[in-house]
C-alpha cells in the first residue's frame, strides 16, 4: 500500500474572499449553478452585492439533508440547465451534496463554506444521511473540489455554535491519524498516511489548544481576528487535509453509531465527534494527563463532555448499546484501533467518559 495524500486544488481564506468566487466560476467554466443553503440563499447571496441570478450564475436553495432525494433533485437541476461547474456554498450537508452531485456529473465543484462547523470542505468524501438524518455511507469523489474559498467576514458572522462544533470536528483530526498510523490502517485516500499528513493534523491539534478559546470570543462578537483566522484554517483545511490523509478511527464511528438515537438530531456532527473523540480516549487506555487536557479543552470551548449533553441523559444502557454496536459495525472506522473492539469495550468506554465529564462538572472551576 503507497503512502498517499490529497489536496483541493487552491484554497483562499480571508475577509472580502466571497468577492474572488465570479472570477473562480468562469476559470473552471461557462454555466455555473450555486447550490446555497437556507441562510446562503436568503441572506449572504443577496447581501453580498455580487451578481448572482438567472442571467449570471443561477442560485439553486438546497432543501436540508444530504440523501438520495436531494442528490437526484440536483443532478435533474445539472442536466436541464447543462450546468459545467458547480458551487456548493453552505455548511457541511450542502457542500457534501454539492461534492457527490458533481462528481457524479463529472463536472468541477468549488466549495464555498459559510460556517467552520465541518473539515468537509476541503475533503474528496462526503456523507450520506437518510432523509431523516440517520448516516447511511461514506461515498468517495473521484478529485478533491477545484477550490475551496472561506470568507472569513461571513464565518464571523455566523453563531459561534458553528465554530464549536468545527473545532470538536478538528479535535478528532491528531488522535485518529494517530491510531491509523500505529496501525497502518488505510486512510481516506485509499493509502497510507504520509508525514506531510501527520504534520498537518498535529499542527491542527496544537492550534485547537493554543487558540481555540480567544478564537470562539472573537466570534461570539463577530470579530475577524487573527485567532479566528487560525481557528478556521484548522477547522477547514489542517483538519481537512489531515483527516483525510491520516484516516479515520473510534471517534468518528461513535459520532455514526450516536446518529442511531434521535436525540442526538439537534446537535451538530462536530459536537457530536467530540463526545468520540473523549469515549476514545477511555477505549484507547489514554494516558490520564492527556485525556484530562482534552476533557478541559472541550470544557474551555463549550463542546459536549457528557452524554446529557447530547441529549442522552436519561437513555438506559439497552439504548446505548445500540450506539456501540452501529459504532463496530462491519467496516467501520473503528476498526482501525489497535486490539480488538466490541460494542461491549465500545459502551464502557463511553459510559467511562460520561462518568469523567460528570465528575468534572461537580469539581469548583478554577
């Protein structure tokens, strides 16, 4: 197996960027579609005093889950309209369908994110969920997007619930490139982790914990600073490029196995990973210094420590257990830790990093 990593093919970060994105749709071709979420449809496009409509770039409002439904809407949408480059601009589901509905038509995307919630942008995988939300596959494109271009004026805007959850998404990106790497497990590139790979998703780490919390003040009032910037770069393309060259272990299959229970619906992929990232820990026998330094990460930033936090408080175990076993499912990324995991390790790992979270919760914060 070689080694391998992939890249998008040019990312642009900075304030104003939204106004490079006509320019970009014309070097890559000549009927352009935006796939725009809800909040781009409505409020971002239309601000931005940039021309998209019918006569320049049609803008298509993305209907809210990546499933089959939407996917074969968009590909009519492509056909009809002989649509040769397409824009996914939104959060993670709407770039993740936009990623899938231009390979499969064989045409470029450019990935334009609104909020840092998710490393998909950069990446040449996207998920498929039911229509009820449930995560179905991981499907694989066949490039990474032809470019990635982040606002950071429009990323400042958005909640900072966003930028939280991104980070809980990072916080995954160093510990399961790790794992592969122990393990010489394959990655999202269908090889092995390269050292440029391992560098970035450590540099991702290391800036999580040196700016993660100035980062999220800055957002809280809408500022554009340069904690921000660093914090979005991670939660966009450290976390992007490393996740996908490094590969995938426990904490994102724990994320797959929690979207079994509906009440984890209402929260985001990235705080969903968080809660991974802390039961892998307890799975992987973590050293104590360093899962109390992750645990007191997620505390500083606000992400998920417990299962009540996900909605899980009251869940029994018989429910739990179906987590664990979606979680070690055939296949799944999971398996990619060293020894062997069952749902049986799977479900005390979690109930052990509930139990920390719990108890650190009662401890007087200094």
């Amino acid at each position: 197996m070689w080694k391998t990593i992939l890249f998008p093919g040019k990312y642009l970060q900075g304030a104003g960027a939204l106004a490079e994105l006509p320019a970009l749709v014309k070097r890559f071709g000549s009927r352009g579609l935006i796939l725009a979420s809800p909040t781009a449809y409505t409020a971002i496009l239309p601000q931005s005093g940039l021309e998209f409509d019918a006569h320049a770039v049609p803008v298509e409002r993305f209907a809210g889950e990546c499933c089959e439904t939407e996917l074969a809407r968009v590909a009519a949408i492509i056909r009809e309209h002989h649509v040769d480059v397409l824009v996914g601009m939104g959060g993670g589901k709407t770039i993740d369908t936009a990623k899938i509905a231009a390979d499969r038509a064989k045409i470029p995307v450019l990935v334009v994110p609104t909020i840092a919630s998710t490393d998909a942008p950069c990446s040449g995988c996207a998920v498929v969920y039911s229509e009820q939300g449930v995560f179905e596959a991981v499907q694989y494109q066949k490039s990474n997007p032809a470019a990635v271009l982040v606002d950071t004026a429009i990323i400042a805007q958005a909640p900072v619930r966003f930028l939280v959850a991104g980070m809980g998404d990072a916080l995954a990106t160093w510990f399961e490139a790790q794992a592969c790497s122990a393990t010489q497990a394959p990655n999202e590139c269908g090889g092995l982790s390269t050292l440029t790979g391992l560098t970035l998703a450590k540099l991702c780490y290391d800036t999580l914990l040196q700016y993660g919390a100035t980062a999220k003040l800055a957002a809280a009032q809408h500022l554009t600073t340069p904690a921000l910037e660093r914090i979005v770069e991670a939660n966009i393309l450290l976390s992007g490029v490393g996740f996908e060259s490094g590969g995938l272990a426990s904490a994102h299959s724990i994320h797959n196995g929690l979207t079994a229970l509906d009440e984890t619906h209402a929260y985001y992929h990235g705080e969903k990973v968080a809660f991974g990232v802390l039961a892998g820990l307890q799975l992987t026998d973590a050293p104590p210094d360093e899962s109390a330094r992750v645990f007191a990460f997620c505390e500083t930033v606000g992400l998920p420590t417990t299962l009540a936090d996900l909605g899980l408080g009251t869940v029994d175990r018989t429910r739990l257990r179906r987590v664990a076993e979606k979680a070690c499912a055939p296949g799944e990324y999971i398996h990619h830790e060293a020894g062997t995991i069952t749902p049986d390790n799977v479900l005390q790992a979690m109930l052990a990093a509930n139990a920390i979270g719990e108890h650190r919760k009662q401890q007087p914060r200094s």
